[in-house]
C-alpha cells in the first residue's frame, strides 16, 4: 500500500479519536480539530520527521550515512 493511502489511513484513525475524546459530531472541520486539541496532523509530523532526518544525514561523519 502506498505511503499516501496509508496516511490517510491513519489520519481517518487519529481525527475519529480525537472526535470521541473531544466529544465534537462529524461536522467539525478537521483543522478545527486538530487546532482545539493542539495536536498535529500526521502528514505534518511525517513531513517534519522526514526533513529532520535528512537535515540530519547532510552533516553526519559518516560518508555512507551522508549519502543518503
């Protein structure tokens, strides 16, 4: 499975937890949501982990981790 269905997947997942815990209906905007309960959407936290890793890898010691 892609990694962009997967995503979305699990963002479904995380907004229906966030409703029931919230006690918001379904018709509550996801931004919304996400904004009251001060958490990040999964698309932002893998874009964020991604660029750090790669950030990261640029000034390793390590040639072959510097390749990547």
């Amino acid at each position: 499975m892609p990694l962009i269905q997967t995503l979305a997947k699990l963002q479904v997942t995380q907004n229906r937890i966030l409703r029931t815990l919230t006690g918001e209906n379904r018709h509550t905007k996801t931004a919304d949501l996400h904004t009251m309960t001060n958490y990040c959407q999964l698309q932002e936290i893998y874009q964020d982990r991604n660029k750090k890793f790669y950030d990261q890898t640029e000034t390793h010691e390590n040639e072959l981790v510097r390749g990547l």
